[in-house]
C-alpha cells in the first residue's frame, strides 16, 4: 500500500477539512485587518494572505475530491473508507456495524483504498498529480510524513521481531555446532 500515501494522507486529513477552511477564513480576515494599520511590509502581508488562501483552495478541493471518489465505491453505509474516515469510526467499530470478522473489514479496507486511488487517478489525480498539488502546502507535507513514519513504524516491528528470533536462532545454531565439533573431535581423539 506504499503507492498509496499521498491518497491515504488526502483520506487522513478529511476530517479535519472544514475545521482548517474555517480558520483559513479567520486568519485571512485577520491579516486584512491588520495590513491597514501595520507597519510590516505590504509584500509580507501579501505573501501570508497568498499561503492562507491557497491553503483553503487546497482543502476545499481535497474534501471535494474524496466526497466525489468515495461516492463511486459503494452505498455509504457498506463502505469501510466511508465509516473509517467520514465518520472517524474504529476499525473494530467498523466491523460490528458491518457484521464482518475484523480481517474482512481490513481485506475491504485495502480494496476500498486501491480503488479509491483508481478513482482519482481516473479524474486526472495520479500520485504524482497529488503531490504536485498538495505537497507544497505544510498542512498536507507534515500530514503525509505522519503517514510515512505511521507506515515505517507498522512495517518495522515484525522485522526487529524477526533479526531477534533470527539472532536467537543462529545462537542455538551455533551453539548446536559447537556441541557437535566437539563430539566429533572426541570421538576423533579416541
């Protein structure tokens, strides 16, 4: 699923879409106010209201998007990305409202998100397109790292687990060898 991080952080984000526009809006009326009475340089000033904007552009089209592509899956109330990240329920959560063993609700999870991707790269929104729209904006960059280190995080557990039960293995190995060599030289010796 590692093709699918800048989708999966556009998913992430969702919920707090409306929260961000909202306090786009309040800072854009802030810095309006205060650039009349200001003595900072009206290029900053500017510069700040163009960041703010293109913040809330980018959150209003996202929320967009997601609405448009989650819509094509399937009925809302039978859609794991739905429940998962419109609503922010629980994967258990999920999986007693669905009536489905928890494996199915992440094997649907999977699919859902596979086809999500499928969705929006069929509107003209590829992974790279993402990026390109959305990487430069902080909301969306710190936003996608979280999901990477969450990911690396996920993905490195069982391989420590893994060199720990493999270390403990070659030392059993080893040990056993030596038990043998040694057998083996005295039986040698006699």
């Amino acid at each position: 699923m590692d093709k699918y991080l800048w989708q999966k952080t556009l998913l992430e984000l969702y919920g707090g879409y409306k929260t961000c526009i909202a306090t786009c809006d309040n800072k854009l009326t802030r810095l309006v106010r205060n650039a009349f009475g200001n003595s900072n340089s009206t290029f900053d000033q500017l510069d700040d209201m163009r960041v703010v904007v293109l913040r809330k552009k980018h959150c209003q089209f996202a929320k967009a998007i997601i609405e448009k592509s989650i819509n094509n899956i399937k009925p809302a109330e039978q859609s794991v990305l739905y429940w998962r990240y419109m609503r922010g329920t629980q994967f258990q959560d999920i999986a007693d409202k669905l009536n489905l063993p928890i494996r199915q609700v992440f094997r649907r999870y999977d699919k859902e998100l596979a086809f999500f991707a499928s969705r929006l790269a069929v509107e003209g929104y590829s992974t790279e397109r993402i990026e390109a729209e959305f990487g430069s904006d902080d909301y969306f960059n710190i936003a996608y790292e979280k999901v990477c280190l969450k990911r690396a995080n996920v993905a490195k557990k069982p391989i420590v687990s893994c060199l720990i039960s493999l270390e403990n293995a070659s030392d059993s190995i080893i040990k056993k060898n030596r038990n043998r060599i040694s057998s083996d030289n005295i039986l040698l010796d006699i």
